[in-house]
C-alpha cells in the first residue's frame, strides 16, 4: 500500500494574529543566527495575510517589493530595525 503524501503549507494554518505572533514566536527560537529562516517565516505570514496590510502594520511601505525577490533588501532592514 502506497503511502500519499501533501505539501504542507504553513500559511494554511495560520488563520489568527495570536496564531501568526506563536509561528513568529517559534521561527525566531528556532531560527538561531540564520536571517533567512526569519525571512522564510515573513513569507509565510505574508502568504497568510494581505500583503499590504503587512506592509501597514509593520511601516514598511516597501514590503510588498521586497517578497520574495529581495532578500538582501529585507536582511538589511531586519538588522536595522
């Protein structure tokens, strides 16, 4: 019997904003000194959300313009906030 297997999709799952801050929560616990895990997790969170309201909440007007095409953009803003 074969076994059948799905995508798992993170931003599926993230149907809350107490969901997203515990998946945040745990993505940078976990991400150590690796800014692309963070940068990861901000995609999927983006993917969970509207992306211009994330762009709103978080002042960054750039956003949208910097998922997923720009990760040195978003590094660089990430260790200067």
């Amino acid at each position: 019997m074969a076994i059948t297997t799905t995508r798992w999709n993170s931003s599926e799952h993230l149907k809350t904003e107490e969901d997203i801050q515990l998946y945040l929560e745990a993505c940078m616990e976990d991400a150590g000194d690796d800014p692309s895990f963070i940068i990861h997790a901000l995609g999927v969170i983006a993917k969970a959300r509207n992306m211009s309201q994330l762009a709103r909440d978080t002042g960054l007007s750039n956003l949208k313009g910097t998922l997923p095409f720009n990760f040195n953009r978003l590094i660089y803003i990430l260790k200067h906030v």
